[in-house]
C-alpha cells in the first residue's frame, strides 16, 4: 500500500516537473523567423574590418617594402573570401520545391552534382590563394619569409593542425 502512494506521488510529481519544463520551451519558430535579428551588411561590414587588420598586422609583421606591396596586394585580395557560396536559388536549402518533385535517385543525383560544383569551387579559391601565397613568399627575404613561415607554423598551433596533421604533439 505505502509502495502504490509513492509510485502515485512519484509520477504526479514528474508530471509537473515536465509539464512546467513544457510551458516554458518558446513556441516553434516559422520559416524565415530563425534570422530575424541577423543583420548579414553588419556581418560583412565586421568581417572586412578583422580581414583589414589582420592584413595590415602581416603586412607590419612582415615589413613589407614599396617593391614588395604588388605582391602583398595580390595576396591580401586573394585570401578575401568567395562569395560565390552565397545561396543563389540553386543551392540545398532553396531547392526545395523542384527537390520535392523528384524521385529519390534523381534527388541524390543532384545533390552529388552540388556537391561536385562545391568542391570545384573550392578547388580554385585554393588554387589561387595557394598561387598568390607562393608569389609573395617568392619576393620575401629571408629575414620575412623566417617570420612568415613562423606566423604560420603559430596560425596552425591555434588550429591544433600540429596534432592533427601530422606535425607531432601541439606545444604551448
């Protein structure tokens, strides 16, 4: 008998507990409302900034002379982001109504077809930040490429590339 009313206030109990868990989740969100605050020009704005400063640091850690701005140029305007990722209308999330309208084989012909054009572009932005970096380094002293190759060998450290990559055990 003692066993049933604590089984009863037991489970009494765990339904209020779950019930005032219930009424204080926020009512589900409708489509379009997740962003509603995200401002993407601010975004944009604040990256350029951190990608300004960034560039102006490596170019004073550098010590970039007037011969060597060309070279530094071209890098800095190729390390800026592509913006090609954007979403156009053809991308997974914008789709929907023409995925929805296909049979599953040919959903997942598709989406392997985006996914190849991803990689592509991705293959070029590498290409051409890899050609610019290279084209730098090229001009740089000795003395500069000393402290870029150690701007990087940092960089990666804060990555955990050393670990990860195959540059033994991370230090620091």
């Amino acid at each position: 008998m003692k066993f049933a009313q604590i089984s009863v206030v037991a489970a009494i109990a765990s339904v209020a507990v779950s019930s005032v868990a219930f009424a204080q989740e926020p009512p589900p969100m409708h489509p379009g409302e997740a962003h509603k605050g995200w401002d993407p020009a601010a975004m944009h704005a604040r990256m350029e900034a951190r990608q300004a400063e960034r560039a102006k640091a490596l170019h004073d850690a550098l010590n970039i002379k007037p011969d060597q701005e060309a070279a530094f140029a071209a890098f800095t305007a190729a390390m800026h982001p592509d913006h090609d990722g954007k979403p156009d209308g053809k991308g997974w999330s914008h789709d929907h109504d023409a995925m929805a309208a296909m049979t599953t084989p040919e959903r997942l012909d598709r989406m392997q077809q985006m996914m190849d054009e991803r990689v592509a572009k991705r293959h070029e932005a590498f290409e051409r930040r890899a050609g610019a970096t290279k084209a730098l380094y090229a001009v740089l002293s000795p003395e500069q490429k000393h402290t870029f190759d150690a701007l990087a060998e940092l960089k990666g450290r804060e990555h955990g590339w050393g670990r990860h990559h195959g540059g033994g055990p991370k230090m620091g």
